[in-house]
C-alpha cells in the first residue's frame, strides 16, 4: 500500500461508494447483524453497517458484544465466508423430461447477479483466490462460478480486530489485505471523525474511486494524508500482534503425511461429532455432491449440485461400504487434505487461518492444536 | 440479494456436468448380479475413449455412477459397460430394458496404455468385476498380438458361478494367452483352482524383468498382486494399478475420489505401483 497514495472517506463518503457501486450496476452485500451474528446481506446504506459491535470468538464459542465506539468494521468474519455467494451450497446443472421413450435434457443456466462484496478480510480474500485455482483454473472449469466471479467486485476491509480463534498471520494470509480486491478499506482508529483509508488494486477499482472522487461533494472525500497511511500500516500491524492462536506450518505437509497412523486421530475423533460445521464455514471447502430429484412418476427430473462434507459416511461410499467409516479417518482426511494434500494439488495450503472451523466446532476442536500434538510427538 | 435484480444475462452451463444421451441398444446378462450393455449414441456422434477409462452413466432419475468401459475401444461407434447390480443407479441400469435412454458423460481418466508393454510380456491380473476394465486393454494385445511376448490372464472371482467372460477366457487361451483362474469358494462340481489370485503369479509363465503387468480389482487383492508381482522380479512402475472411489463429477471437481493428494478420476483410475505402494498401505485413505 506504500506506494499508493491513496484516498480517504468519511461516513458520507463511504455513502457515496456504496452509492456508486450500485449506480453501476451491483448489489452491494455486505456485514449486518441478524440473530446475534455478523451475516451478509445487501445493504443500500452505511447504517447497516454493524456499528459498534464487536464479538468474542473461541472454540465452540461465538458471542457480540457492544465495543462502546463507533466502528463499523471492529469484529471479524461470522460464520459465513462469501463462499456461498460464488459457489452457492445448491446448484442446478441440468433438468430432464420423459416424454414416452424419449429423454430430453435441458442444461441449466447460471444466475449470476452482479454482486460487490463489501468487507471482505484478508483471509476471505485469499478464500477467493484459492477457489479461483480450484474451481476456475481447471482442466475443466466450473463455469457457474467462473461467471459469477467475473460479475464481482471486491471492496476488503483490513481487519483491525482478529478473533480469539484467528491465525492468518501463520498461513500468511492476513490480516492486510495484499492481493486480489478491486478496494480495499481501512477504517482509521478513534479521531475526531471518522474516517477510512481507501486503496485500490485493479483497473476496476481504481475507475470506481476517481469517479467517487469526481463527483465527491463538500470534503467527504480527500486525499490521503501522509498520517492517514501511517496510521493504516499501524492498524494492520496492531492486528497481526493479536491472533488469538497459531500454527507452525513449517514442514506441515510432511509431518501429516508421515503421521497418517498417529494416535492423535482417534483422539480427536472420540470428540469429533462428525456434524459436518468445520466443512460448512470453511470458506475454501468445496466438495459437492448431486442430487436427482424427480416427480411422483419419474417423468421429470432434476440434478442438483450440493455442498457435501467428509465428515459424512456417505462421503466415501463404495458399493458395500463406505472407505472411511471411521471418525478418525475422516478428520485426518479433512485436515490432511486442508493443510497437506492440498499444496500438492494445488500450490498452496487450502487453510487460510480463518478460525471458523474452531469457532462453530460444537466440541470445539481446534486443528491448530491437534497439528501441534502431532508434531509434539516429532520432536 | 434479488432485489436489485441487475442480472448480467443467463448463459448455459457448458457441457461438462451435463449427460449426453445414449440407447441402450443391447443386453445381457452375465451371471446373477452382473450384466454387459451396449449403448449407441442418439446424436450419432461416436465416443472415442482408451482401454481404462471410464463414463459418469446415467439412470434417468435415479443417478449417476462411474463405469468403466468393458468393450473394445473400436465397436463401431457402440459403446459397451459391465455393471454389477449393487446400488441404487446400478440396480435401474440392471433393470433398463433395449430402446431405453441413459445419460452419458466422458470419457474420463488414465488409460492402461498397453501398447507400452510391446515386445515384452503382458500380464493381466483381475479380481472379480476388475476383469471388465481390462478387457479392452486385453482385445488391444489381441489385435495386434505378433507384437507382444507372452500374455498371461490371471482372473481370481468368488465363487464358480460369478465367472465373468467364461466363454471368453477359454476363446483367449486359444489366441495365444494363458489363462489361469482361480475362486475363493468353490463348488462341488468345481475342478479348478481355489485360493488368491495373488497365488497364481508365481507359476504363471512371464519374464518379469521385460513384463508390464495391469492390476484390477478389490483394493486389498490389487494391494497384495502388485507387492506380488514386484516380488517375482517385475518393476514397480512396470506395475499399473486400478484405484476405485466415489466419484460425483468425474473431472476432480467434487473432491470425492480424493486419494491423499490424487483425484482418482483424472490422476486415475489408472496409476503405476510406485506412484501408489505406499499409499495403499493406510487403512481407510
């Protein structure tokens, strides 16, 4: 962000943005409360926000609280990752008629509304970005997402408040965001007024902000100040000293692999539920299963793709069985795959220290600490 | 979310998920649970495909499994499947009848690449069903089997009854192929062999070092005939392995086949030994 000059917003200001975004065209979703929890949904104004809330996140654990100040972005991801919006959990590939003999099939076609995200942290950033590489850099793409992907635009947030069960600073994913967004905000600590340092990082981006700056008016809009840059680089840095926990990823690939008949699953699975939340808020999880739902009388049908879990014993069935029917073997195969093969099948580690999986584990499992017994057992 | 309801347009999904149809133009059925299905495409299109590779089949309805291609690669433009009655989208492919319509989708996955055992010995290793996603690669060597050394089919099944192919096996033999076969139980009038087929590697006539040797079948039978054939003399990587997972998608897009690192349905179902051996070894991968 050094060399970026950059731009600052006031509450009017971020108005204006969102203003704007929907001007050209997007729905604008972004954090609200619902329920006691930070969800997304389309807003068409900063007083959806979540103003002053703050939550307390540990495993098994999730509760907001009120910060006592003013902040709109002073908490970190809910349960949902933006997964669901690009990947829905429930997709229709095609539909079919029986008419006599014959079969005809229709193949669906992709809903792709044109959707700005706004808010979007670091680690759910680089989400995106790895579902980039498994969905859409493919052999054979999934062309569902690769059209709604380019239909989106990204507005990140820093994150200024990283959870009790955040570790993006161990999977170098967090918490500034560095890559990947078409503006990235940062919400500047307690001044006079309240203010949000805005960058941007595309063609895109940049466009959307000089007409924002155009058409700015009174001083909702300014030019960044060389304090207002300081004092950004200073939220990013605080936050990065406050992960609530870690994880050592050195040589983590190997170390998994290694230890495929370690003791430490079957403990885990002695806690494990097997109810399949760590996979659901797992932003980068995209296993899928299909669906044939027909009618009464089998003359129509429909395929439907739909987020699965390997937590589930139907996962692995194979006539006769299923491969893994143990707890065990299916929580090795989720964080094996999470942390291990996914380097090898992908480039990168399919965790970005989000800390869900933690959070919304009803046990409260924690993979930073069950990668930590294994590797206390290498040493 | 819909009610700013800017929609950039509907475009269709390309045709990867989606079936293309065919007919069933041909049945029969092999032994009690198990039958053979010729299929003809309604576009007139021919699919083309390599011994090893395998179809997402459809049951209109019903569902969608992976079946390896049990017929010779050239058919003229029929494709044929060997499908063992056991679930749900098998058991309504068992009971399609001549003229009906399936979905198709692929092919998909490795092939055997048989043709990369020329001018050694070929052996063929199959436990029960495993001998139908290695017929074509068999046919192939027949084809052209001046340019093969000794080929050698070894088929451990059941029981006397789930003999696959009787009739074929003894045509083989007389095409220059020797054909031990073994079962695990055996009947009263059963004069043949009974045991593992992992057994009969031993005194099946081959020259492991100039051998490529094709494995398939249960997951625990091909673990225990590849250590054996590597055992007799023949190279791990001359050693190729047929792998079996759930498969949803069938171009590694729906992480079911996931074997550690490889996605069976494009790595596989095909793989060498050596790329596998050790993970063969851990229980429930």
């Amino acid at each position: 962000m050094d060399d970026i000059r950059g731009t600052v917003l006031l509450l009017p200001g971020l108005q204006s943005l969102i203003d704007l975004l929907r001007a050209r065209g997007w729905a604008v979703v972004g954090p609200t409360v619902r329920d006691g929890v930070v969800v997304h949904a389309e807003i068409e104004s900063v007083d959806q926000l979540p103003r002053g809330v703050g939550d307390l996140q540990d495993g098994g654990s999730y509760r907001l609280r009120h910060r006592g100040d003013e902040k709109l972005f002073g908490y970190v991801g809910g349960p949902q990752g933006w997964k669901s919006l690009l990947f829905p959990s429930r997709e229709l590939m095609w539909s079919g008629r029986r008419v006599g003999t014959e079969v005809e099939v229709e193949p669906a076609v992709v809903d792709a509304p044109r959707l700005a995200l706004f808010g979007v942290r670091s680690c759910d950033l680089h989400a995106i970005g790895i579902h980039d590489q498994v969905l859409a850099k493919r052999a054979v793409p999934d062309p569902a997402y690769v059209t709604r992907r380019e239909a989106t635009f990204i507005v990140a947030v820093t994150c200024s408040d990283p959870g009790g069960t955040c570790f993006c600073v161990s999977m170098g994913t967090g918490p500034v965001p560095d890559r990947g967004f078409d503006l990235a905000l940062t919400e500047l600590p307690d001044q006079d007024v309240h203010r949000f340092l805005v960058v941007p990082g595309s063609d895109r981006g940049e466009e959307v902000l000089e007409e924002l700056t155009t058409r700015a008016e009174g001083d909702e809009v300014l030019n960044a100040a060389r304090a207002d840059r300081a004092a950004a680089r200073e939220v990013g840095a605080a936050a990065a000293q406050r992960m609530g926990r870690s994880l050592n990823t050195d040589g983590l690939r190997d170390l998994l692999y290694a230890n495929a008949a370690h003791p430490q699953w079957d403990d885990v699975a002695s806690r494990c539920l097997a109810c399949t939340n760590c996979t659901l808020v797992c932003p980068t999880c995209f296993c899928t299963s299909v669906d044939d739902v027909s009618d009464l009388t089998g003359s129509t049908t429909a395929r439907w793709r739909v987020w699965d879990s390997c937590f589930t014993n139907d996962f692995s069935y194979l006539h006769g069985g299923s491969v893994r029917p143990s707890v065990s073997s299916r929580y090795r195969q989720w964080a094996t795959h999470k942390l291990a093969s996914w380097v090898d099948q992908f480039g990168t580690s399919g965790c970005v220290g989000c800390g869900r999986c933690i959070t919304w584990c009803p046990a409260a499992i924690d993979i930073t600490a069950e990668v930590a017994a294994i590797r206390s057992g290498e040493d | 979310m819909q009610r700013l309801a800017e929609r950039q347009g509907v475009q269709p999904v390309v045709a990867a998920m989606v079936p293309r149809l065919f007919r069933l133009v041909h049945r029969r059925q092999d032994t009690a649970d198990t039958f053979t299905i010729q299929l003809k495409p309604t576009d007139g299109r021919p699919l083309g495909f390599i011994p090893g590779q395998f179809t997402m089949l459809s049951a209109f309805g019903v569902g969608e499994v992976p079946i390896s291609f049990s017929g010779a690669a050239h058919l003229g433009g029929l494709l044929q499947h060997t499908v063992r009655d056991v679930g749900a989208v098998t058991h309504a492919l068992a009971r399609a009848s001549v003229g009906e319509l399936l979905g198709l989708r692929g092919p998909y996955g490795t092939g055997w690449d048989v043709a990369d055992g020329r001018d050694g010995d070929v052996v063929f290793v199959a436990g029960g069903i495993g001998l139908a996603p290695l017929r074509p690669a068999v046919l192939e060597v027949l084809s052209h089997r001046q340019r093969y050394g000794r080929v050698v089919v070894l088929y451990g099944t059941r029981s006397p009854p789930d003999l696959l192919f009787a009739d074929e096996l003894k045509r083989w033999e007389g095409q220059g192929v020797e054909v031990l076969v073994t079962v695990d139980h055996g009947t009263p009038s059963w004069t043949g062999r009974v045991g593992r087929v992992a057994d009969l590697i031993a005194r099946a006539g081959f020259d492991p070092g100039s051998t490529l040797a094709l494995v398939c079948g249960p997951e625990i039978m091909t673990r225990f005939t590849a250590a054996a054939l590597v055992e007799r003399g023949v190279h791990p990587d001359r050693v190729r392995v047929y792998l079996e997972r759930n498969m949803r998608c069938g171009v590694g897009l729906c992480g079911h086949c996931q074997y550690r690192e490889l996605f069976v349905c494009v790595d596989g179902p095909v793989l060498p030994y050596a790329r596998v051996a050790d993970l063969l070894g851990v229980r429930e991968l």
